[in-house]
C-alpha cells in the first residue's frame, strides 16, 4: 500500500536504479560518493599536519635561537686577563719562576714584565702564593736598607702580615712564613701585577 502511494506520488515506483533512470539520474551504482563527514574529517586531518609542522618548526627556531645566544654569551665571556705563563688570583696576576736570580735581578726581570716582585698584603694572598710555588725559597718584594724598617718595592711599609725569621735585608717565602736572606743569594722569585695597571 506505501508503494502504491508513493508511486502515485512519483517518488518510487518498481526498482530504485530503475526510478533513478527514469527520472533522468545516472548515477554508476559501482561508484560511491565520499559521505560529507568525511570530507570534514580531511579538512581536520590537514589542520593536524600543520599543526604539528608549526610546532616542530618553533621547536627547530627555538633551539637554535638558543644555540646561538650561548654562543654569544660565551664569547662575551671575559678572557684571562693574564699573559702566559702567569696565574690570576683575586685581581692580580703572579708569576712564578723557575730559574733563580739574586734579589735585585730578579727584581729586573719583574720590572720588564711591568710588574714588581710580590706585595703580600693579606693572610689569603700569603696562603695562595706558599701553595702555589711549592717547597722552594721564592723572594718576594719585601727589603729593607740595615735595620731601618721593612718596605715593599712600592715604598709602603710592611704591616706584619706573616712573621720574618732571620736578620738579613731582602725576605723570601719559605714553606710557610717570610724568612730574611742575604740579597745577593740566588732564588727563584714571584713577581705581581694588579690587573689593569701599568706597573
């Protein structure tokens, strides 16, 4: 009975394929459209693919901003501010022989370099420079002229900053304290500079 009505109609009548002929439509049965919500779903499918080639392309652009700025930050990075062969510790460069001299040329040797032989004028610088120069005697810039008061190569006076053994005019540094000796003896020497100065 719906058949009859709907064929009165003109909406079905006999078989579907046959319908469709008749009113015009030639549809191939073997070929199937794609449903609208799959088009869709291609649409959202892209918008994934690009998503994520943005995201790995921030990613790849952030790493190598980042690889860059450390390059550039470590080539600000401030050089040693000593020449060869001279240590850095707080502010001033030491340098530390290995041949021996007499206190006055080794006092030359250490004008050449602009620099002096070594102020100590702390407890941490003298700890610093016993246990850098090893068990050697090194003569430092301490001296006076006989019996008048202990001067360092600037003309400022000693403040008794380690203890001098002895009774001669120029000190050394022995294991652990300043010791006097004879100027004219040969031992190796610890010139400094602040850093930044001329002299």
């Amino acid at each position: 009975m719906l058949q009859k009505k709907s064929a009165e109609n003109g909406q079905v009548s006999g078989t579907g394929l046959q319908d469709q002929r008749q009113h015009g439509f030639t549809r191939d049965p073997s070929v199937t459209e794609r449903p609208y919500y799959l088009g869709k779903s291609n649409f959202y499918r892209r918008g994934f693919y690009v998503a994520v080639t943005l995201a790995v392309l921030n990613l790849v652009l952030f790493i190598s901003s980042l690889v860059i700025l450390i390059k550039v930050l470590d080539s600000r990075h401030c050089p040693d501010p000593c020449a060869d062969g001279w240590i850095w510790y707080k502010k001033q460069c030491y340098f530390f022989s290995d041949e021996t001299e007499h206190w006055d040329k080794a006092q030359e040797f250490c004008t050449s370099q602009n620099s002096s032989l070594a102020h100590i004028k702390s407890k941490q610088e003298l700890d610093f420079v016993i246990r850098y120069k090893g068990p050697s005697d090194h003569w430092i810039g301490l001296r006076r002229e006989q019996e008048k008061p202990w001067k360092w190569t600037d003309g400022t006076q000693f403040n008794d900053t380690f203890e001098i053994s002895q009774d001669s005019d120029c000190v050394c540094l022995n294991h652990d304290a300043g010791k006097s000796a004879g100027c004219t003896t040969s031992r190796k020497w610890i010139c400094s500079k602040i850093v930044g100065s001329p002299f």
